[in-house]
C-alpha cells in the first residue's frame, strides 16, 4: 500500500534523530533492538527494548504481520483488498458488511470529514489518481477528468449504517483512498501488539506517521527531530514524546512544477486540485491516526482555519510552516511548545 503523504524524509530523519535524554532511574536490564521493513510502500521501522533477541524478534515480526494485514484491507493500490473491492461497489445501490478494522478507518474518517469541513475526505481517491497520473506525466490534468472526479468527491456520499456495520457509496466511479489515515492506524496497531507481547518500551514509525510507548530505560522522553521544511536544510527542532503519536505532513519530496506553479501530492477534496503551497504540517496526538488526519485536514485548510479546526481538539498541537515565495510563515498552537521543552 503506497500512501500519499510525506514517504521517507521522516524515516531518513529517524534513522538517525531518535535519541534518549534526561537520566531518571534504571530498570529491569534491556537491550535495544532495531527491526525495518518495507510495508505499505514506505519504509517501516521498530526500535524496542527487550530482555534479549528472541522476545525481541518475535514481537517486531508479529507487529509487521499485523501490518501487512492491514495492507490488504486499507490499500488503494491492491486490486484485491478490502477498500478497493468496496470502492467498485460506488453507484451500485448495495449497502456492504465490511470488516472491524475497516469500519473502525472509514467511521472515524467520516468524523474528520465532519469536523473539518471536507478538508480531510477520503472520497478523494478519483482526483489523487489524476494528480498521480500528472506527476508521472508532469502535465496537468485533463479539466474533463477533473470535472467528472469532482461529481465522484464528496464524504457525504459516503453512508455509514452503524448497526449492521455496512457502507454505501451512493455516486459512480467513486474511488476510496486511505493516505492520510491509514498509515497512522497501522502504526497504533503494530504498537498495540508489541505491548501485547509484553514490549513497553517502543517507537514504531512509517513514512511520515511515529508513535512511542515508555521511553527507554534510564531516560524522560524519546527525542524526535523534526524535519526541515527544505531539503537541504538544517532540522529545526526536537520534540520529546513519550506515550503520544506524531504525523508529518508534507510536500518535501512530492510534488510536481507545471507551468511555473508548485502542484503538492496533497489534493484538496473540496476542489480536486494539488495544494500549491509549499508546506509542512506537524501534528502531535495521543494515536497515531488522529495525527495522520489532522495533518492532512491542517494541510489543506492553511494556517488561520488549520488552527481553528486544532482548537477544537486541545488534546492535539500543531505546528504549521509555509512557503509563498520567498516567504515563510509559521504558526502553532500554543500547547505545542509543551512538546518542545526538554523534561
């Protein structure tokens, strides 16, 4: 499953930006392990403690198989899976039984949807795979195209029934895609299963999606660089986390420059157009999921309603940079430098 926020510039970051700080107290003797595989087409990466190699290993491979069991039910690029088999139901009248986990995806996506205005829609799928076409191509998409996803676009033709856990999508040609929350709740899931192995002490990270459990022994937080909002720039600030989710959004790497404009892999669901900001959104939450939606739905909304959608939700913080031409504006929330304030 290859989703389409931030890739690899996180885990490039974490490969060598996640550090222990601040000595407490020592604890049951542990090592440190590292485990990494590709899984829904980003890099997905383990660091845990553990008494030795063997609990180790086998709670990492349980977490990864968990993974790649959620990829066959949310990916968009799987033919097979659970989403797209769903997704070639659009138009067809028929409410469909879906599974735990997709239901658990697609009502909380529905909540994003609701309290953001649409910013956050993952209805999008038919305007995603033109932009994608048109980053391959480099040519901007066919406005007839654009005007025909538009009518397949909308979180409101999206029917949840509750009850029987069934999903209508009521337009034609309708087209789901789980970018901008998929990643996240693959992540709390994998850490679900650590702890259920009895691993407390974890960091689980893919593409632009991280969470942490305990940090490790002898120490206050995990320490996580944030990524520049340039490549080639130097990072601009450390968070230190401990039980909490962050999700970057970004258009670092992906995005596509046609006729003088900056289109990002980021679409806005409400016009069925690339984001033309040049961008980079953190959010901090208690899962990883809420993080991944946020920072897309902050992506798209902009600064000013970006932090009006983030006070409503106090337990999240936010920081959010631009750029418009030479200019860069950033923002936060002000619960946000509680997370960059070294305990």
């Amino acid at each position: 499953m290859r989703f389409g926020k931030t890739l690899h510039w996180l885990f490039l970051l974490l490969g060598v930006a996640v550090f222990t700080v601040s000595c407490v107290t020592t604890d049951t003797p542990v090592r440190r392990f590292e485990f990494q595989q590709p899984q829904m087409g980003v890099p997905f990466r383990i660091v845990l403690y553990a008494p030795d190699e063997v609990p180790a290993r086998r709670a990492a491979d349980a977490a990864f198989a968990r993974i790649a069991a959620l990829n066959s039910v949310l990916s968009d690029y799987d033919y097979d899976s659970e989403l797209s088999q769903l997704s070639r139901t659009s138009g067809s009248g028929q409410m469909i039984k879906v599974s735990d986990d997709l239901w658990h995806v697609l009502k909380r996506s529905q909540d994003f949807a609701e309290q953001s205005g649409g910013a956050f829609d993952v209805t999008v799928g038919p305007a995603v795979n033109l932009w994608r076409k048109a980053r391959r191509e480099k040519k901007f998409p066919d406005e007839s195209r654009l005007a025909a996803a538009r009518l397949a676009v909308g979180y409101e033709k999206m029917k949840l029934e509750p009850n029987s856990r069934t999903v209508e999508l009521v337009a034609p040609n309708m087209r789901l895609d789980l970018g901008g929350i998929g990643k996240g709740y693959a992540v709390d899931e994998a850490m679900k299963v650590l702890k259920q192995h009895g691993i407390l002490r974890a960091l689980v990270s893919g593409g632009g999606d991280l969470v942490v459990s305990q940090p490790p022994p002898g120490t206050k937080t995990w320490r996580i660089e944030l990524p520049p909002l340039e490549e080639n720039s130097a990072p601009s600030d450390f968070l230190y986390l401990k039980n909490k989710a962050m999700a970057t959004s970004g258009d670092l790497f992906q995005y596509v420059q046609l006729d003088g404009n900056r289109y990002s892999h980021i679409v806005d669901p409400r016009t069925g157009i690339g984001l033309v900001d040049h961008s980079r959104v953190v959010v901090v939450a208690d899962d990883a999921a809420t993080a991944d939606a946020l920072s897309t739905a902050v992506s798209v909304l902009g600064i000013d309603a970006g932090l009006q959608l983030m006070e409503k939700r106090p337990e999240a913080a936010t920081r959010i940079s631009r750029k418009r031409m030479e200019n860069i504006k950033t923002s936060e929330t002000p619960n946000f430098r509680t997370w960059l304030v070294e305990p």
